[in-house]
C-alpha cells in the first residue's frame, strides 16, 4: 500500500512565553522552518487572539504547518502535514524547538493519511503537489 | 490532567471527484461544516493545484478545520483541532461526509493537546479561546 501523505503532530512545552505572545513572531518562526525544511511556502495566515494566544497555518504545495500557542501555558501546538518525500522534517522540528526556546518536546502522533492500494500510484513532488 | 485541546483527523475515501475538483466548492464544504459545528469562523484560506487538488484551512475561535483533496484518489484528509467544548464534532464530521458524497470515512486519530498538571486551568470558549 502506499500513503498520499504524513501527518504528525508536535507538543511544545515550556516555551518562551514573551516569543508565544507575539502573532508576527510565531509566524515567522513557523515560515523560517518550513523554509529550512525545504517546503515550498504558498500563503500563510496567523491570528491574535486576546487577551493573548496565536493560531495560524502556512499552506505549503506540500500540504501545511499549522500552529496555536497558549503564552499563559508556554505551550504550542504543531501539526506538520506533507506530501513529498523533499521535505525535512526533522529540521522543521528542531528549528521550531530552537525559535521557541521549548525546553520539552514531542511527537505526540505520526501517521500515514491517505493510504491507497498497490498500483494508485501517488503524490511526487513533480507530479501532484499537496 | 487537563487537555487545551483536541485533535482528531478524518479519513474520507470515495468521494465524489467532480466535488474535489473545485476550490471554491471544497472551500464552501468546510465552512458549512465549521458553521453547523457551532465553530466562530475566523478567516479561510484554500489553494487550488495544478493539474488537481485542493489544500485549505479554515481557522476558527476555536482553531482550526483543514483539508487536502487528491481528486484523482477520490480522497481528502481532514483534520480538526478545537479548544471548546461548544464544537459539534460529530456534526461536522457528517456534514463533511455528506457534502463530499463520502462513502467510506473514519477517524484516523483522536488526541489530546496539551496536556496540563491539575490545577492549571484551560482553555473556555469565554475566557481563553484558541
């Protein structure tokens, strides 16, 4: 069989919580590791909630990274979802941990989406860009 | 042990590809969705690939629904991540279902977000939304 794509997700504890107060830091901290991950960026959209919080995603042609970050708990939540062997995950992992100066990480899940039967073919980064 | 929130992905195969095909329509798919859920609608954003496929999120108050369409597969994954208790998850889950012509879905995974010690206290839709 074969999946269209990976879908894992990342738990950010102990953050610094004055980089998780700020929108346009925790966007540029997200687009600075899907960049050194190696993805193509398409558009990225964040939001500030109040009195503090941050949720925002960046659409990659190979799928996203999405983000919500609680400063009053220094936690953040990551999910990175992609769909072509080119992308780097563990880079992506490790410049998020260093940006938001998390002092306990994990991979809270790691999974297949989109799993087909032999002979679907799939999704290639020249071919069918998610 | 409390949770800020949580986290479930969806899994829909065989879809109606002529619905897939279509950005606005798969757009419209998810709105519905988040709207019928009970979801605060922030902002959306979807991108439609050449020579098929559909990439979008739709950030909520709550956080955030997304989607990635394989036409050509007859399948899109969704994930949906809510910080509310107020959020309807089995009502956007077949909402999608329906709109999509779905006739094989499950949910792949479902997760607790950060996870906090007693005491700390967490996310409501009137205090601390996310």
């Amino acid at each position: 069989s074969f999946a269209l794509g990976r879908h894992i997700t990342i738990e950010y504890y102990d953050c610094a919580s004055n980089v998780l107060l700020d929108k346009d830091g925790v966007e540029s901290i997200l687009l600075k590791a899907a960049r050194e991950s190696g993805a193509t960026i398409i558009s990225s959209s964040f939001h500030q909630f109040e009195p503090q919080g941050v949720s925002g995603v960046v659409i990659i042609a190979e799928s996203h990274f999405t983000v919500h970050a609680w400063p009053e708990h220094n936690y953040a939540a990551v999910d990175i979802f992609t769909c072509a062997d080119n992308i780097d995950l563990d880079t992506a992992i490790h410049s998020i941990e260093a940006q938001l100066s998390s002092q306990r990480v994990f991979i809270s899940s790691d999974q297949n989406r989109g799993i087909l039967q032999p002979g679907f073919g799939g999704c290639t980064p020249n071919s069918d860009e998610k």
